[in-house]
C-alpha cells in the first residue's frame, strides 16, 4: 500500500531534550517536506527537500533540523525543543514525474514539550 | 499564490448533496484549484483540482465560474464520513504536485444523519 509513514505517533518530552521524527515514504517520491498544524494558524511548511541532499526552509524553520540521505526518509529533528514546538505535525510527499497531482501526507505527530 | 475566501462552517444533510464554496478573486492565469480535506487531525487528503474546465473524479466534482474568481466542491451524495475540514488552495503547476501547500482555514463541513 502507497504510504507515508511517521513515528512515533505522539511524544511528550522535556524542554531541550534532542528528538527525532522520522518520516519514510515508499511511493518513490521525489518530493518531502513538513507542516506543522497550529490552531489559528492553519499548516505551516517546515522544511522541505526536492530530492536527495537537497533541502531547504519553508515558511517556519528556526528550532527545527532536516536532512535527506535517503530518498524515501526525511527526519524532522529538534536539537533542543521548547515549549513553543507543541504541535501537530505532518510529513507529505510528491511526485517531480508521474503526472500525479496529488501530495500525500502522514497520519500526523503529535509533539508535546513540557 | 492567490488568496482563497471559504466559509468558515456548513451543514448538510446525510445522502444530500454539499457545495462548498470558494472565491479566489485574484487567481492568475497560471494557477489551479486544489482541494484538499482534513478528517479530525489526519492528514489532510487531496480531493480534485481544475484549472479552468468543471472536473469531475470518484470523490467530487469541482465547478470553477467562467471568469474563474471563484469555485465550487460539490460531493454529491455526502456521508457522516465526509465530515471534516476542506481546504481551497491556488497555486501554480497543475502538470506537477510538488512545492508548498498554503492551507487556510478552510471550511468545517459537518454531515448530519
């Protein structure tokens, strides 16, 4: 089944204790990136990559780390998270050349910093 | 991109028919319309796009006006499932998905039994 898969699900952490949220896609895409989902504030693109090795800011990087040495993985990492990083979060994904027009996104991390 | 306008709520009906609707009086020559919807904090889900012409797929249909300022998502027969957030978002590239989704707030559709 054509996927995009995040863990963990939900995670309570500690302000400053580094944390990873991988995300993994088995459609081939080209394309990833992440939102995050804040009340009021609707989704915000985090990061996102073109391919592998390239990555680059979206609308809301500062706090936040990326890297894609892999084209089906796209970690989200957070060396040193603070309150303000609770949030819903979402990994997509797309194709550069199937003529889709479709994004596809994961079920969703819900991220608490205490 | 261009800015989207929505309804911030609707109801309808269980087995009538929804029109959710959109205004996008600023849209560009070179920008599509794209639906997507939220079901309660999954992620969201593409429904259909069009650029000019009405477009029709297993999930919905989309009326977009001659002039283009403005659309409409119609699910024909809604069920308790199509309960959700539907968001409307104008962007380039209709021949390729890839680049920044700009969610609004989109339209909270709640199907009653």
């Amino acid at each position: 089944e054509a996927q995009v898969t995040q863990n963990p699900r939900y995670l309570i952490t500690v302000t400053g204790k580094k944390l990873t949220v991988t995300c993994s896609q088995n459609m081939n895409h080209e394309y990833m990136s992440w939102y995050r989902q804040d009340p009021g504030l609707g989704l915000r693109q985090i990061y996102y990559s073109m391919n592998v090795e390239v990555t680059d800011k979206g609308d809301v990087p500062e706090g936040y780390k990326v890297s894609r040495k892999e084209k089906r993985n796209f970690p989200l990492i957070l060396e040193s998270p603070s309150p303000n990083q609770t949030s819903l979060y979402f990994c997509a994904s797309s194709s550069r050349t199937s003529g889709r027009n479709e994004q596809f996104f994961g079920p969703g991390t819900r991220l608490t910093v205490l | 991109d261009a800015k989207t306008t929505q309804p911030t709520s609707m109801d309808c009906a269980e087995g009538r028919a929804a029109n959710l609707p959109c205004n996008h009086s600023t849209i560009s020559g070179n920008e599509y319309v794209y639906w997507y919807r939220q079901i309660h904090s999954q992620g969201p889900q593409y429904i259909i796009h069009g650029l000019k012409n009405n477009e029709t797929n297993e999930m919905a249909s989309l009326i977009i006006t001659e002039d283009r300022k403005s659309s409409t998502l119609i699910l024909p027969h809604a069920t308790l499932r199509d309960t959700a957030v539907y968001y409307c978002i104008v962007r380039v590239g209709g021949g390729t998905s890839y680049g920044k989704l700009t969610f609004g707030q989109g339209t909270i559709l709640t199907v009653h039994p």
